[in-house]
C-alpha cells in the first residue's frame, strides 16, 4: 500500500499495489502493521456499507461528537464517489479546510479520516457502494453534522444534488468558535 498523507494533516490517501496477471488483480486494503507505521489508529471494531441508487446523492457532513469521535478508512467498492472532507480540529493549522478525493472501484482508493473530521460524499454513478472501517462503535446520539452548504465552509459539489436525506438537508449551519 502506498500511504499519501493530504494537506490535512493525519488524513490519507490509501493507494492499493495492485498485483495483475491475467484472472485481473490482488491488492491489499488493510495491515495493522503499516497503519501503526504511519501512527493511524488500526483498531477496526466496526464496518458498514451504504449503497446508494441515484447518481448525484449525498450524503453527510457528518461526524461523531465526544467522547465518541472516530477515525474513518472510506472505500468503494462499486461505482464511484467524490469523497469530501473537512478538518473540525480546531487548534490545526487547516480548521474549517476541506478536500475532495475521487474514490472508484476502478482506482481501488482508501482514505483515512481522521477523528475530528467531518465526512460526506458525493455519487458519480448510480448504484454506488462504499465501505466504512470504524475504530469507533456507533452511537446515534453522538451523531452531528452540518450541511453541506454550510458557508462557514464553501463545499463546492460538481453538479446538482439529485438526493440529499431530510435530516442532512435540515442540519443548521455549524458555529465554530475561531482557532
């Protein structure tokens, strides 16, 4: 695997060492091992997955507040997803920044978010899964976000939302205090 860390700092791209003959691929997603070696917390107590029907869905920000916060490893493993996220740290030198990481079946991409990020993402085709690796259990009480059109951020999506749930679309913008 090779690790690339993003301008947010502790949140990566994963990219796979894919090994081709002629039945396709092997790559390795996950190693404990190399997660330690870069510092990222390896401890995977939960995974999940969302499939979505409809290009141009999205879903998020969201993250999971104190004293529940979780690191994220985000892949998918059918169709493709503009990956967003937005560094909540509020003594970091990125506060309130943001990236977006195209993330394909094709591309094999991971990304490691770290805890105190929030998360969304954005479907370029219909019938798009991702896969979420927790090092957190899910508690819905603990569950915040904000909208993705939240101006305290600027998130820009490339092109009309064709799905966004009742609750992501109601969130009220989130006030954060200046680092």
């Amino acid at each position: 695997m090779i690790f690339e860390e993003t301008k947010l700092k502790g949140a990566f791209i994963i990219k796979p060492e894919k090994k081709e003959d002629e039945r396709g691929f092997f790559a390795r997603t996950f190693c404990q091992k190399e997660f330690l070696e870069y510092g990222l917390n390896a401890n995977i107590v939960q995974c999940d997955i969302s499939h979505n029907k409809n290009k141009g869905t999205f879903r998020g920000m969201h993250f999971q507040a104190p004293p529940f916060e979780e690191d994220k490893i985000i892949s998918c493993c059918y169709g493709a997803i503009l990956n967003y996220i937005v560094d909540l740290r509020v003594d970091s030198e990125t506060f309130k920044d943001w990236i977006k990481i195209e993330v394909s079946s094709e591309n094999g991409y991971l990304v490691y978010i770290p805890r105190s990020f929030a998360h969304g993402f954005y479907t370029l085709r219909s019938d798009t899964r991702v896969v979420y690796q927790l090092t957190q259990y899910h508690y819905p009480e603990h569950v915040w976000g904000f909208r993705f059109d939240d101006p305290a951020f600027d998130i820009l999506v490339p092109a009309e939302i064709s799905n966004l749930s009742e609750k992501d679309s109601h969130y009220p913008d989130l006030y954060l205090l200046p680092s």
